[in-house]
C-alpha cells in the first residue's frame, strides 16, 4: 500500500481498544523511513496521583508506536511480537494533555527487528524513551 493517508485510515479503524482507551490515534505515517507518529490523550481514569500516566500505559503507547512503524510500513510482516522492551522514564506524563509518540524501525531483518520511540508533550519536551527487540512473522509468498 503506497497512499499513507489510505493506510493510516485503515490503521486506525483496525486499533486495539488499548490504543482507544488511552485516547490514541495514527497521525502521520512515514514508509520510506518506517515511522510511525501517534497521538495520546489518556483519560485520568488511567493515571494516578491525580493525572500521572502510569508506567505501564507509558511502554505500551511507546510498544505500539513502535509496532505500527514497523506493520504498518512493511505489508509482508503479519505479526510482531515484543521479545524485549526497555522503558526510560524522562519526565512525567501527564494524563488529559496530549502526547506525541514516534515509533521508529532501526533495523529489521527477515525475523527481527530492533525499535525505538519517544514520548513528548506538546511543548516537545522528552518525558519516555523505549527501545525494543522483537521477532517477526511474515506473510506466505507463492514462490
């Protein structure tokens, strides 16, 4: 699928309900680079200490940027799964404020990848970091 808009469309309708609940959404999909960009307003019902997103919400927007930068650029990948994720946080993030996620594929393979994204707020300032390890299943090709 080469038009981004169309394929950004069809990612979204097809999102997990974690990805609703956490009040995400594709914005902007990169296929020459294999970036993903996300949007997040996660609801307060999803925080703690008033409106502090909690951590594991934190990795699984970075978990998810990360996977759509990868599936949602390649059409021969049908599955990816997380062999290894690691999470740095920043700064805070915080809950009803938007969050920028960018997922990105650093190098993939036939059967792994290596990926990273960032979590910002809207004035860009750095709050999380993940990296990850994942290995990859491909689609069948009549050969």
């Amino acid at each position: 699928m080469t038009d981004s808009h169309a394929r950004i469309e069809q990612l979204n309708a097809m999102a997990p309900d974690f990805i609703k609940l956490l009040g995400g959404s594709i914005i902007e999909l990169y296929m020459h680079s294999q970036c993903a960009i996300f949007t997040f307003t996660v609801p307060l019902d999803y925080c703690h200490s008033g409106d502090v997103v909690q951590g594991g919400f934190v990795t699984a927007m970075l978990d998810a940027a990360m996977s759509h930068a990868l599936f949602g650029t390649d059409d021969t990948i049908s599955s990816v799964a997380s062999l290894d994720i690691a999470t740095q946080f920043i700064g805070v993030c915080r809950g009803k404020q938007p969050l920028r996620v960018t997922g990105r594929v650093k190098k993939a393979a036939f059967k792994t990848a290596f990926l990273e994204a960032a979590i910002e707020d809207k004035t860009g300032t750095l709050l999380a970091t993940a990296q990850s390890v994942a290995k990859l299943s491909r689609q069948q090709t009549d050969a």
